[in-house]
C-alpha cells in the first residue's frame, strides 16, 4: 500500500552555517563595533542573542534573517521573541527554531485530508503524519490538499513508499 510521511524538520547544518556567516558580517560592520553582540546556539532549538542596544538587537535580527532565508532555511520554522532588557542595559533576543509537527497540527493535518474526500488514511505517527491509500494518484492529491492549506510551519513530503 503507498503511502508517505509529512515532516517538519530543518537543515541543522545550513542553520548553523547561516549563523557563522552572521556572525563574520556583523564582526565587520563598523556600526557594532565594541557593542560586544554574541550570537549563541545550543545546537537544536534556541539561538540568543546579546548585544549593545535594541537597535543592535534589531539590526542583528535584520543579518539573520538575510543569511538564514539565503541559506534556504524557511523562516516560517525561526519563532523571534520580543527584545527583552538585559544586564547592564544590554538588550537580548531569544530566537527558537520550530521542527516537529505538534500534536494540534498534525490533528488538522488529519482533518484537511479527511475533508478532501480521498480514499486515503492519515494517522499521527510521534511529531510527524504518515498517509497511505491504495492508489498513487490518491496520494497526490492528498499533498496539494496539504499544500493548498496554510499551515505556519514548512512541510515536507518524505519516504514515499509503493
């Protein structure tokens, strides 16, 4: 029986070269010089930034944004914080990455292809989606059901299976 797997999951590697390149540009720029920004990253789900000012904070926000969406990571899966205050009149930001379909979603998820009237079945699988039907043309349009709803994380369609 066919069947695939909608994911959420973002490239670690390509969002951990977008943050080594931000940290380079910003390094370089004359407006942060002796403004001591840090750009941290535990290496899975929480970057923090630190810097100077709001206005640093922001304009740190602005590189990353640039070098992550040139690196072809979805922005609709980085979850900016508010800019809080800081020790010693420093400003801070925590950004956190978003992988993983949460139960909620994967329930609509379930709901948009049972509401496209297919002969196909979606079953929530842990923080992904597997749906399996009889037909190769029945999957498909199950994927343009998915994609045609807009959901705020980016999907992916994998291990497609005959």
């Amino acid at each position: 029986m066919p069947s695939f797997d909608v994911v959420s999951q973002l490239d670690l590697q390509e969002v951990d070269n977008a943050l080594n390149q931000a940290r380079k540009e910003i390094a370089q720029r004359y407006d942060f010089k002796d403004s001591r920004t840090v750009i941290d990253w535990d290496k899975k789900e929480t970057i923090s930034v630190e810097s100077a000012d709001e206005f640093r904070v922001k304009a740190v926000d602005d590189v990353l944004r640039e070098k992550l969406a040139r690196r072809q990571v979805p922005l609709k899966a980085v979850d900016f914080a508010a800019i809080e205050p800081g020790p010693g009149g420093r400003a801070k930001q925590e950004i956190k990455l978003k992988q993983g379909i949460d139960a909620d979603r994967a329930r609509e998820l379930v709901k948009v292809v049972k509401d496209a009237k297919l002969k196909v079945q979606a079953q929530i699988m842990g923080d992904q989606v597997r749906v399996s039907g009889k037909k190769r043309d029945d999957l498909q349009a199950a994927i343009q059901a998915i994609r045609a709803h807009d959901i705020d994380l980016p999907l992916q369609f994998v291990n497609f299976r005959e």
